[in-house]
C-alpha cells in the first residue's frame, strides 16, 4: 500500500458506505476498496479511468479500484459520483457478468449502452440526493491524465 492509500480508502469508504447500504449490497456482497495508478483505458487519447469494478461473478465479491490521482484531486461530489457509478455496476451485475462471461461479442456491442444507462441512473440518484447542491461534478474530461505528456488535467476545475 503506497503512502496515503489507507486515508484515500477511508475518504472512499464514507462516501460509498451509504450507497451500499441503501442497495443491500453491504449485507449481499463482500465489497473492498483499493487505491492504484490505473491505466489508460482509451489508448489513442491516453485517457485513464477515475475508477473501475472488479467482479468475482457469481461469488458475489467485488473490488472498487479508485485511481490514485483521481482519489487525490477529486472533489467529495465528483468522488461520490464516480463510486456511486460503480456501485451501479455492482447492483446491475446479474445482468452484465453472465453476458460479459457467455456472451462476449453481444457484451462488447451492449457495453456503450451499459455504461450510458448506468450514468444516467447515477446522475439521478446524485439530483435526488443533493437537489440544487448538485454541480454535475463529474465530467470524464475533468477525469483524465495525459500520461503521454506527463500533463495532469486538475479534476477539480
């Protein structure tokens, strides 16, 4: 564990712990968070994921990897809704694993739309619970490293 990861998870954990518990997914998987340098996820623009789930489909456990410099730069809003997204992935997991699994052409094609559902719903769950507090805070351009220049985009402007 590099220096700082136990305060970044515990930041995480306060965050996230309400959204599981109001999903029961605190009481039905066994969820661990992790802190990593995640790597680009989109290789022509070097864009890297803010964070990302790990499944063990059907055993019902599953790791939150939150990107370190995300962790580092986010704002409460944009980290709540970053993990409120894979949360999502968590609670749609009975749809998409055994896809993802069995079906992987069909799984490749559907992802887009996965992906745009599950932020849709997470944009709403995040208006429902701050109302007009709620500043968006959360744009994928806001989230990315230019690892190819070394730039660091700042995710809190």
């Amino acid at each position: 564990m590099a220096r700082g990861d136990r305060k970044r998870i515990n930041r995480a954990l306060g965050i996230i712990n309400p959204w599981l518990e109001l999903f029961g997914l605190s009481q039905t998987y066994e969820i661990t968070l992790a802190v990593d340098n995640l790597e680009p996820v989109d290789t022509i623009n070097s864009n890297s994921a803010a964070a990302m789930v790990k499944m063990n489909w059907p055993y019902r456990t599953a790791t939150v990897v939150i990107d370190r410099f995300f962790s580092d730069m986010a704002k409460d809003q944009a980290l709540e809704r970053c993990l409120l997204h894979e949360v999502m992935h968590i609670v749609l997991a009975d749809l998409t694993e055994p896809l993802e699994d069995d079906y992987k052409a069909l799984y490749k094609e559907m992802e887009g739309r996965f992906e745009s559902c599950i932020d849709t719903i997470t944009v709403a769950l995040m208006r429902m619970s701050y109302g007009d507090r709620f500043d968006g805070a959360f744009s994928l351009h806001d989230l990315y490293i230019r690892k190819e220049d070394g730039k660091k985009q700042d995710a809190k402007s």
